[in-house]
C-alpha cells in the first residue's frame, strides 16, 4: 500500500474513532503530538489512552492529501460534542511521517472555530 493510502485510513480511523485500526498502522514506538501543546510518550499506547479522553466526534471532513517523499499531510474538518452538549467545529492539518509502511510520527496542527459575538 502506498504511503498516501496509508495515511488516508489512518485518518479515516481516527475520524470514526476507531483507534486499534488507527495503531494497526503505526509503528510500535510512533511519535504523537501537537507542537506547541504535548507531545505525548512514543508507542501506542500513549495514542491509546490519549484519544479514551477525545470528546464524541459527530461529523467530519477529509480535505487534501499531499505527498512528498516519506511524509504525506491531511487536512480536513472535525465537529466534536463537548461535556456541556455545545458542537464545536475543529479544522486540522496532520503530518505523518512513514517509514517501511508504518507511520513513525503524526505532527498535529488544530485550530478551534471561534464564536463570533453578536452586537
């Protein structure tokens, strides 16, 4: 399977939270994180127990995949249902890195939508 493959089910494991499918794909120690934010310990199962406090994903979006070499980056659009009940929209950019068919590293970038005030 080529590395583009790859990352699109990967990508659309994650989308319908279905995280042993999304590790199937990864290698034993793969890299996780958001620069700027965490990243967590390398192995699976730090992605494990990261994504059991991901709050409930309602739709999503895949947009672009790109790529160059051994990394290929996805894009899309995620709504997630929030403790409160309230829908918040989410926008990513994820670059995975491969490596003999496995992805060795996910850099995650996410912004949150804003709630526009009303005057």
């Amino acid at each position: 399977m080529k590395n583009k493959e790859i990352v699109k089910q990967v990508i659309q494991a994650f989308l319908d939270a279905d995280i042993e499918k999304v590790v199937s794909y990864t290698a034993d120690d793969v890299k996780m994180g958001w620069p700027g934010f965490f990243d967590l310990e390398p192995g699976k199962d730090a992605i494990r127990e990261f994504f059991k406090n991901v709050p409930e994903m309602v739709s999503s979006s895949v947009g672009d995949l790109i790529e160059e070499g051994n990394k290929v980056v996805g894009t899309g659009m995620v709504t997630s249902k929030q403790k409160d009940g309230s829908l918040q929209n989410s926008f990513f950019c994820d670059v995975y890195t491969l490596e003999n068919g496995k992805v060795k590293e996910i850099r995650s970038y996410m912004v949150f939508e804003q709630k526009k005030e009303t005057t």
